[in-house]
C-alpha cells in the first residue's frame, strides 16, 4: 500500500534563494528516488501559486508573509502512473498544512512508499464518518449547553462563547504543557475547568450582572459581547502567538476496533467524558433545586422571581456552569482539531448557535440533540462531495431548512405573540 511517511521534515533544498522574504519548500521522493515534474499548489496569503519539482524532486515558493498558515496540495495526477498518495488515517494525504513560523522558512515533504492503493468502501467510510460526528457533536454540546442555558436564562446571545472556549484550552496548555508549568494532566485539565468556571463567574460580576441591572436591552448587550469576543481573541494572539500548539498525547497512534474505524485513548477517553459530564449535568438540571430553578428561569423569568428564587444567584450559577462546560469543550476540541489556536473557539461559534438554535432557543435537551446532529452533518456531508473546506456549511443549510418548516427548533417551543 502506497504510505506517506513523512511531512514537516526539516530538509530544504541546496539550491533555494536567500532572497526569498519568506519560503515554503521540500521534496517528493517515491522509495528514495527523487520525482521531477510533479506539480504542487500553495495557497494562502497572496493567492495561489504552482510551481514544479526539478530534476532532484525540490521544490520551493517564496510567500509575502509569516505567522501565517498555507495549503500545499500535491497534484496526484502528476505523479507517476499507478502511483498515488495514500495515508489510511487521513482522507486527503496530498494536502498538507504549512505554519510560517518565525523563521521564515518551513518545509513540507512528500515521501512515498509505492505499492497497492487499498480502497474503503462507501459504508465502512460512513461507519467511521458517523463516528467521528458523534465525537465532535458530543464535544460541541458541552458548549451548546451552556450558551442555551446563558440565553434562557438572561437573554444574552453570548457571542464571546467561542473565546471561553479557547480560553479553556490555553489554560490547559499554561498548566500541563512543558514548557510552562508541566502539571500532569489529571491535575492540570481538572483545574483548567475550573478556571473556565471563575471566568464566567468573573464576566458576570463585573460586565454582565451591572449591565442588567441596568435595564441593558438585548441588542446592546449582543454588541458588548461581540466587543468582549473580539478583545479576549486578540488577547488570546498577544500571549500564544499565531501558530498551533499541542497538548500532551495530541500524537497518540490510533486503535482499531471494527471494521475502519480507528480511535485512539485520547478520542476514547473524550467521547466517555463528554457523555458522563453530559448526563451528570442532565440528572443536575432534572432533579436538583437549582436546577429546577434554573428551568424556571428560563421558563418565566418575572414568574421564578415572584415565587421567591433568587434570580441573580441562579444566573450567577449558570455563568460559572457555562464557563466551566466551555473550557471543558476547549480542551477536548484542542485533542479534535488537533492543537490549540488563538481563534479555535471563533472557529466554531457559529456551529454553535446552530446547534442551539437548532435544538430549540434556550432548551439544554435542544442544545445537545442540536449538537449531535450538526456533529454528524459536518462529518458525514463530506462523502457527498461536499469540500472539506464548506463541511462546516452543511450545518448552517440544514439549520435554515428546518427553521423554514420548524422556526421554534426541534424542541422549542411555539411563541405566542399577541
């Protein structure tokens, strides 16, 4: 089977020119031996450019910028004939990521190994697809729920959601990752939990609970929020830089258990997380008092305060769940991706809201059913020929389609006006 055994390696070619501002290069060896002509296109800042391995297999394009990231697809119809790039653990092996780094140089490198190209049928490749969207949809409902708690109960459409997100995985980076504090990870990811909970408990005392108190309407506070997304963001750049790290065990070999599909501990381990802390947050808002006051809240706000609960110490709860929830999706989403970037969270806001406004407005049952579906849309739309690029689309079609039919979500409820 033909096998892509190396990426990133840090060859660069004898020949490239130092006049170069910045330079992505490398080679395409099949067995060792170099490949001349093979075309590859290098996308990303600047455009698109195309360029040719020479008579050793190099190649290299200069680039206008740094802290950047590029797209090389190695053209499979220029190689040679029988011969293609195959990888069984990645769906397009002859596209690869490049990160310009400070440097200014990075190289990228294709080495081949030729022999049988193995074939996945149609249904192990949904098997394996579904899968995965549960992965992510699991993933995507420990934020959902929080945010549709968030706006049930204040009204708030928390565009800053998707930063407490990143938030929850720069922090795990900060406190297991080696270069930092180098905590181990059952003490560390525990923490960093925690930590997305002081946030929104931080966020409500001195941003939320005074802009509601002063009678903020909706729209405004939707603003503040998109301000508060855009300044954490930048915050979040200034101190990890533009580039992605990786949490420990990000590299850990895959297992096969049936058929295709190939998990390793690291996924195992967050699908179980996520349904535990799931269905203990469930049996929480079910059958606790301060979840069945939070359910009141988010039922009738004026109704749950003129029966006595204390509005502004549930909504305060709510912020430390959600805040908590979102870190905890951070740093599982950091294992998904994988790595960790400064705008991981802004990546996924939108599916999100989808997710919510999907399940139903302010419904937490909404919320997850909301998730698993757009979960198992953006992975499974992709063998329809939808780009891997637009996968995160098909979600947001399918959400106004429904809405078209069904505007209250799947399990909101009709709003009677008038």
């Amino acid at each position: 089977m033909l096998t892509l055994l190396g990426l990133f390696a840090g060859v660069t070619p004898a020949h490239a020119a130092e006049d170069d501002p910045y330079r992505i290069s490398g080679n395409v060896q099949l067995d060792g031996a170099p490949l001349e002509g093979v075309v590859l296109v290098v996308t990303g800042p600047g455009g698109e450019q195309e360029v040719e391995t020479d008579a050793e297999g190099q190649w290299r394009v200069g680039v206008p910028e740094r802290g950047e990231e590029y797209v090389v697809t190695l053209d499979e119809t220029t190689l040679p004939d029988g011969i293609a790039v195959v990888d069984p653990e990645d769906d397009s092996p002859n596209v690869k990521e490049a990160e310009m780094g400070a440097g200014g140089r990075v190289s990228v490198n294709f080495f081949i190994g030729e022999g049988e190209r193995s074939v996945t049928g149609f249904a192990d490749q949904l098997v394996q697809r579904v899968v995965q969207g549960l992965s992510f949809g699991l993933m995507l409902a420990l934020a959902a729920v929080g945010l549709s708690l968030v706006f049930g109960t204040t009204g708030i459409s928390n565009f800053a959601h998707g930063e407490m997100v990143t938030f929850g995985a720069v922090i795990a980076l900060f406190l297991v990752g080696p270069a930092t504090l180098a905590l181990p990870v059952w003490l560390g990811f525990p923490l960093a939990v925690i930590l997305g909970g002081a946030l929104g408990l931080i966020l409500d005392m001195i941003l939320w609970r005074p802009l509601r108190r002063k009678r903020v309407g909706a729209v405004q506070l939707m603003i503040v929020s998109i301000g508060l997304s855009l300044a954490m963001r930048y915050v979040f750049q200034y101190f990890i830089g533009g580039g992605t790290s990786q949490l420990p065990y990000a590299s850990e070999p895959k297992i096969p258990l049936f058929g295709v599909v190939q998990l390793s501990v690291i996924d195992m381990v967050s699908i179980a997380i996520s349904i535990v802390v799931i269905v203990a947050f469930a049996l929480w808002l079910t059958f606790s008092r301060l979840g069945k006051a939070t359910r009141a809240i988010s039922d009738n706000p004026s109704l749950a305060s003129a029966s006595g609960i204390d509005v502004d110490y549930v909504v305060r709860v709510v912020w430390v769940v959600a805040g908590g929830l979102a870190a905890l999706s951070g740093v599982l989403y950091a294992y998904y991706r994988p790595g960790i970037k400064w705008d991981m969270g802004a990546q996924v806001l939108l599916l999100m809201f989808a997710a919510v406004t999907l399940g139903g407005l302010g419904t937490a049952l909404g919320a997850l059913v909301g998730s698993i579906i757009v979960g198992l849309l953006v992975e499974v739309s992709t063998l329809f020929g939808v780009p891997s690029d637009l996968k995160y689309a098909t979600a947001l079609v399918v959400l106004i389609v429904i809405l078209l039919f069904r505007p209250q979500g799947i399990l909101g409820r009709r709003e009677r006006i008038g």
